[in-house]
C-alpha cells in the first residue's frame, strides 16, 4: 500500500507533465495530469491525491489562487510548487500561502522523487500529530473523574483500591455514565500508567476482522491479510487492554480470550508460535452479562474471570448531586476549547438541570453543556441556551415570542409533548402528572397529532 500514493499533476507543458509521470509512475505511485488550472481543480475534486505538483504559471486561474483553492478544500494536502521562474518571491508569497515546497524547472527525476517522498512523510507526520493531540488532550481533559455523591464515592473508593492491583475489572453501566472514562481513571493510578492504554470496542467490528484484531494475523492467513498485523494484545504489552461492550463477542472467541488471559500468550491468525503478552484486562458492558451467562450467550468461566472486581456506575438521575459540579466541570472544559468565559448557569437553569432526568447520563449532560457554550451570547448560560428538546421545551411556553402571545392551544399542546417525552412516551405516566384521565390525554394527542 506505501506506494501507491496518488499524485496530481498540474502544468500546461505537456513535456512536463509526461516527464513528471513517466518518473512518478515508474516509482509506483499513481499518477494524474491536468493541463490548466480549471482541469486541476475538477480532477481533484473528483479523485483523491495524497500531494499535488503545482506550476505557478498557469493560462486561467492561476497557480497562486489553484494552491489558495486546494488548501481551503484540503488543508493536509501537501501541494509542491513548480515554476520556470523561480523567483524568491513567488516562492515566499507561495509559501505563505501553505505550499509545501518549491521545485524549480527544470529539475531531475532525483531532485522531484526526494521532494514528492519527503511531501509524503510530511502527510504522515501531520497526521501523527493529531494523533497525538488528540491523546495529549484526552489525558490533560478526561483526567478528571467528578463523583461527589455517595453512589459515586463508593465507585472512587474501589477504583482507589483496585487500580495499584493487576486485578480485572468488570465496569457496568448504561450508556454514556462513565465506564471509559473510569477505566482510563483505573490504568492512570496503575503501575502500568506509562504503558499504553489500549481500548478495543467488541461491538465494532464481524467475528473474523475482531478475531484478528484482536490476536494479529501474519502475511497471507487469509485473503486481504498482505501484511501481518499485530494484534490489540501485542500493542497493548506492559499496558491495560480495555474491552469495551464485551457483551457483544461470540462464544467462539469468548474461548480464545479466555486461553489468552489464562496462558498469558496469544497466538497470531494463520501462526502456531504463541507470543507472550503482560496485559491487564479491563472490561465494560451496559448489558447485563450474569443475565447472558443464564441464556448461555456468554460463557459462565470468562464472566467470572473478568468480574474479579465489578464496579456498577450509576445512572446520573440516581446521583443528581453531582449535577452542579459536572456542569461547573463541563463549563470550564468547553470555555476553554470555545475560548470563552461563561462562568455560571442561570437559577431557571439549573433547576431545569436537576429536574430532568437524563436518559443519556453524562454524556447527555456534557453536550447540552456544549452546546450551550457555543450557542451562549453573555457569560452565563440561561434557558434559551438549552436547545434540548426535554429540558427547554417547557421553559419559552410562557413567554410571549417579540409581541405576540401564544393561543392557548398551542401551549396546551406543547406541554403535553414536553411530558410526554420526558416520560419516554409512558401515556399512563404523563396523564398522571397532567392531572387528566389516560383516555382524555390519548384524544389530545390525537387532536394534535403528537408523535
Ligand atoms: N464522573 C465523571 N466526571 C466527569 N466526566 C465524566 C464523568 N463520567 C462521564 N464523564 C464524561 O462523559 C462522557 C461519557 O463517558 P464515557 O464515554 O466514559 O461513558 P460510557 O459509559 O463509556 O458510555 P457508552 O456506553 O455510551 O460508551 C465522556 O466525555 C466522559 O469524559
Ligand atoms: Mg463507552
């Protein structure tokens, strides 16, 4: 695959062109031609190019505005200027405008191989780096765990015991209520916390890609295997190895993994040489696996291999005193990214936050925060700001929109929607709280056609 970049070509010598191709393709890279600006820009909308060779004399648009065109579109495209004069400064004002190099005509094969390789690295690396960004922004954001409650103190206490240990974790809990988050926590407070933090998702992927995902594959074990892989649990040594929705794999793995974390060894797809692997395992699911043991969908000895310690998260509504300091959390995480100071959330707010009851858990919560730090105007967030359907949906009922008051009938009707969904469409549920009966609520929603 290396080298099998694609490269553009743009030049209205044809000699070039031809030249420029002839050297390229002899490298093995794909090579296309365009032989003005306007055929450039259309080729490269239409394909995908890993660099593009650029001349700066062009009838049409010119080379100038083609560069300033391809970096609005592709600004990791490495685009390679080339001229036939090469003044320094078209060079500079090209430069300036995010080209990557110059090449002045003529040139050899040499000196156009070196610079369109060294182009290539330079994708790589800038990819690299927002890999590493990324990470570096995970490990300086995610650090911190807020749990005040004492459904959550009880959590931290056991991650504070269990994460020195090399004991398995199993984390349970429903979506979005931390179960990454608390297990990056656990490998953080880890002897393994320099090693790498390695996370699987079970649910991703069919059973033969997992399989060898997880225990690597050599050359040629089966068709699309052209290069051998190292498995998760090879890339994981020395570190923790999360399995995330481990409910999701079948029993024919459930057993290999089984052999791995009893032998300590994998062996790769298509190999009989089992390698040796130091790993702790940490696990996660929001399914109820003792449950799946019983309908003999997950195997009874691999349960109880990775439920050493289980930890049981919470559902946010069951913990809403950690509400304000995850919003004070929250705020400041997306000040910072938004670049902007909103220091509070108004009372009307607030309560709205604690009132609701957070299907989504925190991750639930951490958007509407988002959002309502980029949506907000001032420095505090008030309801307006909460474009979320079950919070705010009841709070601009009462107001009137410039001049104009709302008939009684719509908020009639808008109200019983905003009950409706925060009751996840329990009729019974919401009839209670409206004060009517469930058959007069069933002809409302008919009247007004409420989904
Ligand atoms: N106690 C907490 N303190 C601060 N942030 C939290 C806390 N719990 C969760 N979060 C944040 O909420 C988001 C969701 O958490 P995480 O991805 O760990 O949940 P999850 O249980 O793995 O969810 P899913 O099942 O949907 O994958 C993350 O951005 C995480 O940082
Ligand atoms: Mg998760």
């Amino acid at each position: 695959m290396r080298n099998k970049a694609n490269i553009l070509i743009i030049d209205d010598e044809e000699a070039i062109r031809d030249s420029f191709s002839q050297v390229l393709k002899r490298e093995g890279y794909g090579a296309k031609a365009a032989k003005d600006g306007k055929e450039g820009l259309k080729f490269f909308k239409q394909d995908f190019f890993h660099v593009v060779l650029l001349d700066l004399k062009l009838p049409g648009p010119d080379g100038m505005e083609i560069l300033r065109r391809i970096k609005e579109e592709n600004p990791e495209t490495p685009v390679i200027i080339v001229t036939g004069f090469a003044t320094i400064e078209s060079a500079v004002e090209a430069m300036k405008l995010g080209a990557f190099d110059y090449l002045a005509k003529p040139c050899s094969p040499q000196e156009l191989r070196f610079i369109v390789k060294k182009a290539l690295d330079s994708r790589k690396v800038f990819f690299e780096n927002i890999y590493l960004r990324e990470e570096l922004r995970k490990k300086t954001e995610f650090d911190m765990v807020i749990g005040k409650s004492k459904a959550m103190e009880k959590v931290l206490d056991i991650v504070r015991r269990v994460s020195p240990s090399e004991s398995t974790v199993l984390i349970t809990g429903e979506s979005g209520t931390g179960k990454e988050l608390l297990a990056r926590e656990i490998h953080n407070h880890s002897p393994r916390k320099n090693a790498p933090f390695v996370v699987v998702d079970c649910g991703a992927l069919v059973e033969t890609l997992f399989e060898s995902e997880l225990f690597g594959h050599v050359k040629g074990s089966f068709t699309g295997a052209y290069e051998t892989k190292h498995g998760r649990f090879e890339v994981a040594n020395g570190g923790t190895l999360f399995l995330d929705e481990i409910s999701n794999i079948g029993l024919n793995i459930q057993a290999k993994l089984l052999r791995v974390i009893q032998e300590r060894e994998v062996t790769r797809i298509g190999s009989t040489k089992p390698i040796k692997v130091d790993v702790r395992i940490l696990a996660a699911t929001s399914e109820n696996l003792a449950d799946l043991v019983r309908k003999e969908k997950f195997r009874e000895d691999l349960f109880y291999r990775l439920s050493v310690v289980p930890v049981h998260l919470p559902l946010l509504r069951e913990r809403k005193e950690d509400i304000p300091f995850l919003v004070d959390h929250f705020l400041q995480k997306y000040n910072k990214r938004a670049r902007k100071s909103i220091n509070s959330v108004s009372p009307a707010v607030k309560k709205a936050l604690m009132d609701y009851d957070w299907p989504g858990n925190i991750r639930e919560l951490e958007n509407t925060i988002e959002r309502a730090v980029v949506l907000s105007k001032g420095d505090e967030i008030g309801l307006e700001d909460l474009v979320y359907h079950g919070i705010s949906a009841s709070a601009p009922l009462f107001h009137s929109v410039g001049k104009k008051y709302k008939p009684l009938d719509e908020i009639e009707m808008e109200y019983i929607k905003t009950v409706l969904q925060a009751q996840h469409g329990n009729k019974s549920k919401a009839a209670k709280i409206l004060g009517i009966d469930r058959k007069t609520l069933l002809t409302k929603v008919k009247k007004y056609t409420i989904q």
